[in-house]
C-alpha cells in the first residue's frame, strides 16, 4: 500500500513570508504526527492529531500551527518565516487510537519536505 | 522531562566489523524503547522496538535489548555491511494511562554509521 505522502518535497521561502505543507498518511491510518530535523536540534516533535484534533504539541511558538482533516490528510502551517526555520520536515503516521497498535508508537515516516529560508 | 542520549558520532568501520551503538535514556514510568534508520534521501523507517524492560528487538541482524537497570538500549549487529550505512536514532515514548502510545517520540541525536567495504 502507498507510504506516507509529503508536497512539497522542496521549497526555498523568504523570510516573513508563510508556508503550508501536506501530509497524506498510510490509507487507515488515522493519526499524523509532524517532526522538525535539523543539524543542529535533531528530531523534534512539532505536534499530533488524531480526529482532527491536536493531542500533543511540542515546544514551538505559535507561528507553527498545523490541522488535520476529516479524510485524516494533515497540513502544518508556518507564519513569519525565520531564518531558523529552515529544515527537513518530517510527517509520520500511525493507527492511532482507539484501538491499540501491535507496536506502540510505531511510526511511518514520510520522505520530508525540505524548507530553506533565505 | 524524557531524554534519550546516542553515543557520539559519526562511526566508520568496515565490512563485517562488529557495531555497538550506545543508547541510554530518562524517563518516567514505563516508555517503549525504538531504533529507526533513516538512510540518505529517504524518511525514517522502524528498524526495532521493545516495549518492556528484559525485551530484545530485532530485525535485519541488529538486536537492542531494554535494560530498566542501566536504562540503556544499545544497538548492535554482529556483521555490518556497506548497505547498513545511513544515520540511527534511539527514541523512545510513553504509555499513557490508557496503555496506548499516540504519535509523540523523543529522539537522540541520531549516530552516523559508514561501512567501508
């Protein structure tokens, strides 16, 4: 079955300006995940929905914002872009609740989007 | 707060060469421990988990066993070869009161390994 989609795979931003990037998950799965990863700060987690609802939220500023759709399709949204952003952006799958996976926190990892910020 | 710690990297060694990559972490309760490889130009793939203490993961020749003791979960393989190349994390995540994990890992910093033919 089809992975983990990510659109765009590569972008080059200004900064101030905006960014929205799409994840579409594993068919069935019901829970997206986002993660940040660069060189310096490694992996970190930026947020999860499930349900169209944010459960957990990493230690972003609100210029990071993100929403899930009711097809489970998810979009991470960054405002006033900073040099700082610049990254790999990483969405990440999973079944989600209710009903427990085999393998807790397995996740299924997209290729990224690649953001520059000039 | 949870924390995972890798060992320093990067690791080059050759073909067949023997690999421990270190891997200690913090947390409270009971975390789901987790190896996943990322190899270049592609995303995260789990390569190994264990979700309680004295469980070994494995997969593809590499094993981690959860050590509670020594709150460890180091990764090894007894024979590295040129395609093992590519950058390992160690993460882990909690259960929560529910006993169901959701989509929120911590990582490490990530360990670089090249093998040389």
């Amino acid at each position: 079955k089809a992975g983990v989609t990510q659109t765009p795979r590569y972008l080059i931003k200004t900064r101030g300006q905006q960014v929205t990037l799409s994840c579409s998950p594993i068919s069935g799965h019901r829970s997206v995940s986002w993660y940040q990863q660069t060189p310096g700060q490694g992996l970190q987690f930026l947020f999860e929905y499930f349900s169209e609802t944010q459960r957990n939220k990493g230690n972003f500023p609100g210029r990071f914002s993100g929403r899930q759709f009711s097809n489970s399709r998810s979009e991470m949204n960054v405002s006033t872009l900073e040099l700082g952003d610049s990254a790999l952006y990483l969405c990440a799958s999973s079944l989600g609740p209710p009903r427990p996976q085999l393998v807790t926190g397995e996740l299924f990892f997209g290729e990224g989007s690649r953001l520059t910020v000039l | 707060g949870n924390s995972v710690t890798q060992m320093e990297g990067p690791v080059t060694l050759s073909e067949e060469a023997f690999l421990t990559i270190n891997c200690t972490y913090t947390a409270t309760g009971y975390p789901s421990l987790f190896w996943y490889v990322q190899y270049p130009g592609e995303g995260l793939q789990l390569l190994l988990k264990a979700t309680k203490a004295d469980d070994k993961g494995s997969n593809k020749g590499f094993e981690a066993t959860y050590r509670k003791e020594t709150t460890s979960f180091h990764l090894e393989k007894g024979s590295v070869q040129v395609s093992d190349s590519a950058v390992y994390f160690c993460a882990l995540t909690r259960r929560n009161a529910g006993g169901t994990s959701y989509g929120k890992l911590t990582f490490g910093q990530g360990t670089i390994l090249t093998v040389h033919p």
